[in-house]
C-alpha cells in the first residue's frame, strides 16, 4: 500500500507492506450536507446554551473577537465575516469591533500575515491586532494560583467572543473554547502557572471532564467574562465539517463529542513503528508545533519501537526557550528531570519529547540541519521512505505498522 503524509506544502509516500500495516488512522467522515458558509450560518442560527447574538449583544458595546494566529489551522477568514455581519445587525458597528489574533507564547504577526488570518474584506472593516504580553490587566488569580493575566484590548471590551478549532489537546485534553482567552490572550507568566498543570496524569489528550488543567482555563474564562465561541471541527484538508456556537462551556462539550467521534480511533495492538504527521503546514511549521503528532504517535508505538516523525519543520525548532532545552540537554533523562524541578514554558515540550524518547526512537524527516537533529537524541531523514527503510531493518524488515497521516488529530486507544 502507497502511504501519503502531509509535509510542508507538498506529500511524503511511502510503500508498505499490507501485511504489515495494521491500521491507517484517518478521521471518520461524518456527512456533510452544506457548504462551510451555509454550516456557519447554521451554527449562529442554532446557538448552544444560550441566546443568539443579536439578542446578547443588543445593548451595543465594544466587542473583542478573539481568534487564532496563522500558526494555527482555524478558517478565522470563512468565520468573521458572517459574525461580523450578525454583530452588525444587532447594532453594533464595525468601528466598535476588534479582532484579536490570540499569539500565547507565539512570535508577532506581520501585516500580510494578519490580512491573511482575516481575508481582505475583514481586514478593511474592523481593527486586527495581535495579542500583547506586555500590555495586559491582571484580573485575579484562579484556585491554582495562575495569574489571569489579559491582553488589554480584551480585557477592556465590553464582550468578548472566542473562534477556534477543536481538536485533541495533548495536556488540555481538547483546543478550542476559552482556550482562546488563557493561555491565548496571556502573558508568558500566567501561561506557565497554566501549563504547570500539565504534569497531572489526567492532564491529557481526550479528557476533560476532571482536567485540571482544562478546568483552570475554564476558571479564567468565566473571570474574564466570555460571551459567545464559534468553534469549527475541521476534517483533514482543513475544511469545515461542523460549527458549533453559543455558551462558551456547553458549545465547545458538543464540538469535543463530535470530534471524539471523528478523530478517535481505536487500534488492535501497538506497533513496531508508527510512521506520523501532523498533515502538513501550518501544522509542520517548527518542532514545537510538529509535537503534537508524536505526542499522539506515543500511544500507538510498542516500547522499544520506531517513530517516524515527519514535519517540514522550516521555521526550525521554535521557539526561544524549547530550543535552549533541547540543544544543551546532555540526554532525555536530563530533560524529564529539569522539568520536574523547574517547570518552564517550553521547556515542558522539550520534557515531553524527551519522555517519548524514554519509550521509543524517534526518526525525525525534516528540512532541519542532520547535525541538529542528532543534537536532540534523534535520527534524521530527508524522506519518510528512507526512514522506513531503516526502520524495517531494526525488524528484520517484519515490523508491524501504524499509519497516522494526520497525527495530531487522530488520537488512537487499544
């Protein structure tokens, strides 16, 4: 069989072996009866858990519409323009409106990059603005003691309205609702008393009935004040499936049931190897974001296996902090170690990587510098087939397969 993966802008294949593969992880196709438009509409139409937009936001007010960078898969451009229209329609103009671009520990956006996130039309209309740490309110502290930290153009709205994508979150258990607003909208201090949650055993992916970490978000946000989310569940060519609007708690449960049935995929055993991608850019940009996929590729790999880890990675590592960890780590254990005494953002991903090595090689297929990657205790291919190939040799060309082209999607139980 001819396997695809995602990769940068362009596709890896590689052949396998049928008797070998013994499973190829794709979402499950629900049935889509509209256009992604037409589904938006519906999902303002047929708000979840509390009243619709003109009726909430009638009494006008400065609204902060707060959605994802570009680093993130979220069509913030087929979404805006129809709520913009609806929050004009309940008398509010767009000279009140700003939308926010959430970095969290992200870099600043170019211009070209926010028209991008927005489409021209929206770029022209309303105010677009990246998020800024170092210009926050702080509103209080959760029952964790995380500081609620946030940007002032959110905080000094009158509403706040969050857009996103859901997907399995790998200590948050899912992304979207008021995730938007805490880690997105926060400064790296609040963020890392966030993420400090991540090392409780029911901080991970596909959890979030008793998620700590998942429950201080929620805690912010409602100390925040969130009025309203539009998530969307995407499939794998990004497009929307499904739109979920309304209570920002209540929507955003119905989206992770949703997607739970989509992307959760039950395996016969684990594998000698997993071959893994995040499905392409933007998803591949760095290694910071390319993690995500081996963190879901763990639970699919047996102990002492071979993960082929295949991002474009352009951008490099990513990020400031996960590099100096990354690259001036003498082993994994290191790692696990350091931030078991120290918890520091981006070092938790780094530490997080390094339990994944504890467990299983890793075959990093990248753009990135070979003398890199063996710097950071992994083995580098320019190819997914190269990587196969040498993998198969560690089995005597007999080891068993578990394909996940979309890998930071797909979340695989036994």
């Amino acid at each position: 069989m001819k396997l695809e993966f995602g990769y940068g802008n362009t596709i890896q294949t590689v052949d396998v072996d049928d008797s070998l593969l013994l499973a190829e992880l794709l979402p499950v196709h629900p049935e889509v009866n509209c256009s992604e438009s037409t589904e938006i509409e519906r999902s303002l139409d047929e708000p979840i858990g509390c009243a619709g937009i003109e009726e909430l936001f009638s009494n006008g007010g400065k609204v902060a519409v707060v959605t994802s960078d570009v680093t993130r898969p979220v069509p913030t451009y087929r979404i805006i323009l129809p709520l913009l229209n609806r929050l004009n329609e309940a008398g509010i103009p767009d000279s009140d409106i700003t939308v926010v671009s959430a970095l969290g520990s992200h870099r600043h956006q170019t211009e070209e990059e926010l028209m991008k996130l927005v489409g021209e039309e929206c770029y022209g209309r309303v105010k677009v603005v990246d998020s800024d740490p170092d210009d926050c309110i702080r509103l209080g502290f959760t029952k964790n003691g995380t500081p609620v930290d946030i940007t002032r153009t959110v905080a000094e709205a009158d509403h706040r309205i969050c857009i996103g994508n859901v997907e399995f979150h790998y200590f948050a258990g899912f992304s979207g609702g008021v995730k938007a607003l805490m880690p997105g909208c926060s400064t790296p201090a609040a963020i890392q008393a966030n993420h400090r949650l991540m090392t409780d055993p029911r901080s991970v992916a596909g959890n979030i009935d008793d998620n700590p970490l998942r429950e201080d978000i929620e805690e912010a946000g409602r100390m925040i004040g969130a009025d309203f989310i539009v998530n969307v569940v995407l499939d794998e060519h990004k497009k929307i499936v499904r739109a979920f609007s309304g209570d920002p708690v209540k929507a955003h449960r119905e989206a992770c049931g949703f997607l739970r049935n989509m992307y959760g995929v039950r395996i016969p055993e684990r594998a000698d190897i997993v071959i893994c991608s995040q499905g392409g850019a933007p998803k591949d940009i760095n290694l910071y974001q390319t993690q995500k996929a081996l963190d879901n590729a763990k639970h699919a790999v047996k102990d002492g296996g071979v993960i082929i880890l295949a991002g474009a990675c352009g951008e490099g590592l990513g990020g400031t902090v996960f590099e100096k960890w990354m690259t001036e780590a003498s082993s994994p254990d290191e790692l696990i170690e350091r931030i078991g005494k120290n918890f520091v953002l981006g070092g938790h991903k780094a530490a997080a990587i390094a339990m994944v090595q504890k467990r299983a090689d890793i075959f990093m297929v990248s753009e990135m510098d070979p003398a890199l990657v063996e710097n950071i205790f992994m083995f580098p291919f320019r190819t997914v087939s190269d990587a196969y190939r040498e993998a198969q040799k560690r089995f005597g060309g007999r080891g068993t397969v578990i394909a996940m082209p979309f890998g930071g999607s797909t979340l695989p139980f036994v």
